[in-house]
C-alpha cells in the first residue's frame, strides 16, 4: 500500500494556511506497518505556536481532520508537532 497522499496534501494546506511563514513547514510521512502511518510536522521559528493553538484546539483540530483524510485512503494517520 502506498503512504496516505491525501491527507499529507491536506495536512500541508491546512498548516500552510495557518503559519506565517508558510515555506518554513516540512512534513514527513513515517509509514508503520500496513495501514498506519506518522506525519511529522516542522514549522519556521515562532509559527509553531500558532499550529498549537491555545490549549492545544488548533493541533486537535488538525489531528482529527487529518484522521478522517487518512480514513478515507483506509490509514490510520496520527500528527506529531515537532520543534
């Protein structure tokens, strides 16, 4: 099975569109057996805390926008934020 092409589009356009510095953004998609994969999100200096979100809403919110997308393509898609 190939890595979950949709929702890495969608998890890039979702944080693209947050950040303020949006060519500062890297994801890598890390595939975990047949039907799991990680996406790994890197973001500029100082825009990490806009993906954040206060309390954490706006990583939560992606992270289950992010679910479903993987759904769809029949992924389990978990988001990890890293500095």
């Amino acid at each position: 099975m190939t890595k979950p092409e949709i929702a890495e589009r969608v998890l890039r356009y979702v944080v693209e569109n947050i950040v303020d510095e949006p060519t500062g953004i890297q994801i890598e998609m890390i595939e975990e057996g047949d039907a799991a994969a990680t996406a790994e999100v890197r973001t500029a200096k100082g825009d990490m805390g806009r993906v954040i979100g206060r309390r954490g809403r706006t990583a939560r919110s992606i992270r289950t926008v992010i679910s479903a997308a993987g759904e769809e393509e029949g992924f389990d898609v978990r988001v990890e934020f890293l500095d």
